[in-house]
C-alpha cells in the first residue's frame, strides 16, 4: 500500500492533464453557467497473478474507492478471491460499501471459484455513480480464467443513499494507498490501477492514464 511517493507521482499525471487530486475537474462550465460537477468516476484495475495456491485460497486481493476521498465516510471495498461479509468464504468476487466502520451493504458472483489458474490476469472496472437520490457502486467488465466474464450482469452493484452532493471529492490517491493484497503477497505479480475514467455534468469524459502498480515498494 503506497505513500507519499504515490500521491507524488499521480499528483504530476493529473497536474499534467490540468486536473487535480482534491478535485477533478471542476472548471469547467456546465450548460447551466455554474461549475461542472462529477457524477461518475470508473477505475480500471488488473491483477497478474503468479502462482496462486488452490487449497489454501491464495492470495486475497483487495480495492478501495470513495467518493471523498478518505474512509471516514462511505466507501467501497472489492474483494477478489475472498468473500468477508456476511461471513467469511474463500473464492469468489464482492463489493461491499461501508460508512466508516458500519458496513452498510454488499453483493457477489453468484459462484465460489477459488483462483488456480498460474499467470492468470484478473481485469475489472469498478465504478461509482451519483443519481442524486442514490450513489451506484458495481463493478463491471471484469474478465479472468477463474470467473469468466464477471460485473453487468445484474450483480455486483449496491445501491446507496448519498452522503455527499457530488463526486467531486474523489481522489484516486486514496485508492492506490488502501489497495493491496492482504493475504499470500508473494503469489501476485502486480495490482495496478490502470486508468481512472471521470464524468462531468456537462457532458465531458476525463481519462487518466495511472498504470501505478501498488505491490512497487
């Protein structure tokens, strides 16, 4: 899990694109003459796994994302290859969407595929989206040998009251510092953070470029 040197490197990537960390692209004018607003953010993910150990479930793998970027609110949690709400179960996918330390709900692949497969890659996008009476965490067009085609298909999405008026708040530092792999380390290549994809009220898409990889001392 990263540092300040990760909140270094990304802080010059979105400085660059003429974004910034504490609040993605908030100069741009809406239609309506104020200040666009974010209502959706997407990250893309990938895991390189190296050797993962069937009998045991390893390793775990585990994302963070929020819409303010810190925990002290609501925010999500994606577990690979482990399952800890209601209870705990080895395999599998879930989100999970916590307030603080309350988890307030949760959704899963319907089966319990432990990862087995060496070299696997492992791609999801998991994403956050602000429809004013509701915030919509999902993860979507994730891929693997394991679990196939997995997100969009009616699961993994959880829908929740919002705590926030926007997503302006996101900040994908927060993201990188809280991802990592929590159990059998050593059985991961790389977890990266690929690309962060954001949506403005005035119709524009920013796509970010992070290729940071949080298992990079």
């Amino acid at each position: 899990m990263k540092g300040h040197t990760v909140r270094r490197h990304l802080s010059s990537i979105l400085s660059a694109l003429g974004v910034l960390c504490s609040a993605i692209p908030l100069s741009a004018e809406s239609s309506g003459g104020g200040a666009a607003s974010v209502w959706r953010v997407e990250e893309v993910w990938e895991a390189r796994i190296d050797e993962p150990d069937e009998d045991l479930a390893a390793p775990h793998i585990t994302t963070t994302f929020s819409p303010t970027g810190h925990g002290e609110g609501q925010y999500a949690i994606v577990n690979i290859n482990h399952v800890t709400l209601e209870h705990f179960q080895q395999g599998g996918v879930q989100i999970q969407v916590w307030n603080g330390e309350q988890p307030i709900t949760h959704d899963r692949v319907p089966w319990h595929n432990v990862l087995s497969t060496p070299n696997e890659l492992v791609t999801w996008t998991q994403s956050m989206t602000h429809l004013g009476n509701k915030v919509v965490y999902q993860i979507i067009d994730g891929h693997s040998t394991t679990w196939g085609s997995f997100g969009g298909q009616g699961f993994l999405t959880a829908d929740v009251a919002p705590t926030v008026d926007t997503l302006n708040g996101y900040d994908p530092t927060y993201s990188l510092q809280t991802s990592g792999v929590p159990y059998a380390a050593n059985r991961v290549n790389s977890l990266k953070l690929k690309t962060v994809r954001v949506f403005t009220s005035d119709g524009n898409t920013t796509e970010i470029s992070v290729n940071e990889d949080v298992m990079d001392p």
